[in-house]
C-alpha cells in the first residue's frame, strides 16, 4: 500500500504506470494534484534534482523554472504532470526551455528520428516549441564513435566524419562543445552499463560469470541493461555479436536461455539496429550478394524478431533484411500454427517452422515442432505463432558447465512445465 505524501490517503493503483509504481519517491493522489495541495515540505522533491535531462536552462527558463516549483499553487500540476502523456512524471527529463516530461515520453515522441541529429531540428519541445535535447541514441553515438576514433579504430574513421556534422547541427542548435561533451559525460553517468568482464567472457566462450552476474532467478533489469562502449548493445545484441569461442550450438542454446528468460527480441542499439540484424550483418557471405541466416538468426526469427530497422536508414524492410531470401514472404522462417488442414486434422494446432517459400507453387515447406514432419502447405495453413517464455517450444538449461535442451511431446506439456518452475519459485 501507498499513501499520497499530501492527504494521507491510499493511493489508487491503477493510477499510475507500472514504473511510476514501483519508484520510490513520494506521490500525489489525482485530486491532490488538481486541487494543487503539495507534498509535505519535508518530501516535497524539487525538479531540480528529480529531473535526469542534460543542457542548463538558459535565457531566465532556470528562473522561470523555479517559479513553477516553489509558487503558492498556480503551477503545480505541471511540476508533475507530463504534457505528453498527462500523468504524474515518470523519470523526468527536462528540455533547456525549462518543461520537463516523463523520459520515456520523450523518447517515444523524438521517434525514429532519434538516431540521426539530422532530424533533431523537426522535434521542438511540445509546449513552447523552443530546441529540445538530442536524443540518448545521438549521445551514445557520439560517445561510441568518439572512443572509437581515440583509440585509432580504423573500421569507425568513417564515423568521423558523422561525429563532426552531428557536432555542427547542435552547435547550430545553440549548444557550445562544452554543454554537448557535459551531456554526454552526464548519460553516460546515469546509465547502468553492462560491466565489460561480460565481454571478455563472451570471447573465450564462458557462460558462468555471466549467468553469475544475470542472478537466480535472472534479475530481468538487467537483460535491458546496455553497453557504453559498444552503441547501447544489450547482452542479447553481446550474445549474438561477439566473436565467441565456443561451438555454434552454444550460442544458440545461450540466445535461447535469455529470450525465455524475458529479454526482448527487438532491443534496440544506439544506430536503430536489433540483434537480429546486426546477427545478419555479421554473418555476410562475402562471396555471394545475398545474405543468410544461420541458426542464430533464425532462432531470433521465430522468437519473433522484426524485419524493420529503426535507425539512419529505417524502411518497411531494411536494406539488411532485403537481403535475405527467407524472409521475402509473410511466413518464412517464421514459428507459426497449423490451421485448415483438412487432409490431416490431426495436425491442426501443432506448432511448426517454415524452411523454405516455393514462390512458383505459393507453398511453404515446413517441419513441425514436436513430430518433426516436413511438408508443404499455402499460406492459409499457417498462422504465426511466436516463441514467447510462456510458449517457448522446449526449454534450455545450464548446469555444470553444459547446456541441456529439455524437450516436449506437445506444447501445452512445455507450457506446463515452464508454470512448474514459476510455482516452484524458480522464475524461467
């Protein structure tokens, strides 16, 4: 139970979000907030230091600020109201005008254009329409590359010349260098990075110390946790990445253990790019135009990985995916359910993976899950139906250095058993 810091009254759970549940930092009931009564003065948290933005406020917005938090009652709803989503602030971040919104707003509103400081001059602060913060995918650019180009990466002295036109379009924004390495210097301060050992266990292919590291059960925080060195790479994109020196089967099995663990397929990195398409950009056949997808590729596939990039070059099918044959059709390689089979309806319901898409004959061939089958059928057999932790297929494990792939005679048996852990206290 939680009790509004103004009133004393319980306040009502399905008022706020889950995150602005679980902070921990004093609220105020919704009719507390209309009728402006403040939080105790003892709990009353300033804007100032609840708020994770970077640029001082300039030209009197710092002055006018704080005559929003400290006047009688006129302003009260905006000290924490979110204009974007209307509700109490939720981690706010504050522009230079001086207007703060929750950080997740923010982030929803900068949209794809958030990769490329290009862009930056479309997105005006919502209320006042004065510059707004670049976004923390261009801080993390800058901070990537820039470590890059220090350290004499040959590979990224291309980026150089990206650092410096994003440089000019915020200097041309109004920022100085100084305020722009001090926003920098500021995200990456308030990140929870991904500790680097992880990396160096990846490459010798050592999976314990990162599994060490996740907890039992995983902290599930932590699966959305990022790099600072490598442009906001989640564990998921390490995993699927790094040059690991192990067997192929492990790494998948690994990628397998973390999405039934809940870590989200379709994370992505500071460029807009999701582990399965960096997995695709890192599996090039330098001798043939097309590219293909491996084991590792296609378990992230029927994971239900996205075929869509979100960054620089973001289209209906990025120019990476346009590139793989499979995945040219609705349904290739793709985890999907059989349906309408009317020669076999002892097959409707069974879960499959399509293989391959015949065009000519408009026909998928496809395997199925549990009786490993192969055969074909029209797209009106199949409807997608992705690995999701509570319907994962088969379950993998870890245990005395070995992975074991747990199998199943039916779907509803491995969902059963996935519920067994839950009851059992052990989280999948």
């Amino acid at each position: 139970m939680k009790i509004c810091g103004a009133c004393g009254l319980e306040l009502a759970r399905e008022s706020f979000s889950k995150k602005q549940w679980q902070l921990n930092q004093k609220r105020r009931c919704k009719e507390c907030v209309g009728n402006g009564v403040p939080i105790s003065e003892a709990a009353t948290p300033t804007l100032s230091n609840a708020a994770t933005g970077g640029a001082q406020a300039e030209d009197g917005a710092g002055d006018s600020n704080a005559d929003m938090v400290t006047g009688d009652n006129t302003d009260q709803d905006e000290e924490e109201i979110c204009g974007i989503c209307l509700e109490v602030y939720d981690d706010p971040k504050r522009l230079p005008c001086g207007h703060s919104f929750c950080s997740s707003c923010l982030d929803g509103w900068h949209g794809p254009l958030k990769y490329g400081a290009a862009h930056l001059g479309k997105r005006t602060c919502p209320i006042c329409r004065q510059r707004t913060l670049p976004s923390n995918e261009i801080l993390s650019q800058l901070h990537t590359f820039n470590r890059c180009v220090e350290d004499g990466d040959e590979s990224m002295e291309s980026m150089k010349k990206k650092i410096d036109e994003d440089l000019k379009i915020l200097v041309d924004m109004g920022y100085s260098v100084e305020e722009i390495n001090d926003m920098v210097d500021e995200y990456i301060q308030s990140q929870e990075w991904l500790p680097t050992f992880l990396f160096d266990a990846f490459e010798r292919g050592e999976f314990q110390p990162v599994l060490d590291w996740l907890g039992s059960p995983i902290d599930k925080r932590k699966l959305t946790s990022k790099s600072a060195e490598m442009a906001q790479f989640t564990l998921l994109h390490a995993t699927v990445v790094t040059d690991l020196a192990t067997r192929h089967s492990e790494r998948k099995d690994f990628t397998a253990l973390l999405l039934q663990s809940g870590a989200t397929v379709d994370a992505y990195d500071a460029m807009g790019y999701t582990p399965f398409h960096q997995r695709l950009i890192n599996t090039t056949d330098e001798e043939h135009d097309n590219m293909h997808m491996d084991k590792v590729a296609k378990l992230l596939y029927e994971w239900g990985a996205s075929a869509k990039e979100q960054g620089l070059r973001g289209t209906a099918l990025g120019p990476v995916a346009r590139n793989v044959p499979l995945i040219q059709s609705e349904y290739g390689g793709r985890r999907c359910e059989l349906v309408n089979l009317n020669q076999r309806k002892d097959l409707i319901g069974q879960t499959c993976v399509v293989e391959k898409f015949i065009a000519r004959k408009n026909r998928y061939k496809v395997t199925t899950e549990h009786t490993h089958e192969t055969f074909l059928v029209g797209p009106d057999n199949l409807k997608r139906r992705d690995r999701t932790p509570e319907d994962p297929g088969y379950y993998v494990t870890f245990e005395g250095g070995e992975f074991e792939r747990h199998t199943f005679a039916s779907n509803e048996e491995c969902q059963e058993f996935v519920r067994s852990l839950e009851s059992d206290g052990i989280e999948p």
